[in-house]
C-alpha cells in the first residue's frame, strides 16, 4: 500500500531534507552581496568570478552531515516500514524530535562562524527542516485515520 497518503508525506519531507544539501542555511552580508556561508556539508568559502558566484567547502563538518543523511534514511525507513503502524508512527514521532534537534544543531554551527552571525541571515536551507516536520505531522494524521479505519472495518465484520 504505497499509494497511501502518509507514503507521500513522507516523501516530500525526505524531499526537503535532500533538498537542503543544495540550499544554504545562512547566508553573510559581504561587501553589499549575500554570499552563502553556512551549509549542512560545512562552512563555506565564496569567491566571485565574473558573475558566477562559485561556493568551495572549506571546512567540512562530518558530524551534522552524517547526522542528515541519517536522517533521509530515517524518512525514507518510515515509507517501506507500511505495515506496521504503530511502528511507523514510533519512528514519525523519533523523526520530528531528530530533526528538531538537528536544527539546533545547525544554529549552533552557525554561532561559531569566524565574525559571528552579525549581518547574517538565514537561507532557504534553515526552513526546510520545519517543512520536513510539517510533513511528518501531516503523515502522523494519515497513520491515525488508516487506524481509526480499520478499526471500524473490524467492527463491522464482528
């Protein structure tokens, strides 16, 4: 039964945790331009050449990308994990509490940035976790209203 609505709110949410590889967490006012400073693989180092703004990883943090990956596997665990329920909305809730932390993790990266987070502002990269718990809550819903279904199903054949 992979054609469940929680199968696809789990799905995006592991979306949006693959998607913030891509995107910047925090973002720093240099010299009037926004330059990415921050991101989950580690801090970066950004150069201009022309118009092409390239970004080089200088120093990567092993520990918080290991972390994320984990956490993909996580979202991407509770999708096949469809016939256990109970199960299913153990790890949903283990999932949120992950990827809280893991957003406090990041910020407390982002504190021990060289000038500190003065003219800094945050990327897209720092709002996908909440989508991704918006979307494991949304898939919560799902696992409950499948329950309360069969139950009633049990009901009716008794």
């Amino acid at each position: 039964m992979l054609q469940r609505p929680q199968t696809i709110c789990f799905s995006l949410a592991s979306m949006a945790l693959v998607v913030m590889f891509i995107f910047p967490i925090l973002n720093k006012d240099v010299n009037g331009t926004l330059l990415p400073v921050l991101y989950t693989r580690g801090f970066a180092s950004s150069w201009d050449a022309g118009e092409f703004i390239a970004v080089n990883i200088v120093t990567p943090i092993y520990s918080l990308l290991i972390t994320h990956v984990v956490l993909i596997f996580l979202c991407f665990f509770n999708i096949l994990n469809y016939k256990k329920r109970t199960s299913q909305k153990r790890f949903a809730i283990l999932s949120i509490v992950l990827i809280g932390g893991f957003a406090f993790w990041c910020s407390v990266y982002a504190k021990k940035l060289p000038d500190g987070i003065e003219g800094a502002s945050f990327g897209i990269g720092a709002y996908l976790p909440a989508v991704a718990i918006l979307f494991i809550v949304l898939a919560i819903f799902g696992i409950n209203k499948d329950e309360r279904l069969i139950r009633s199903a049990e009901r009716l054949r008794k």
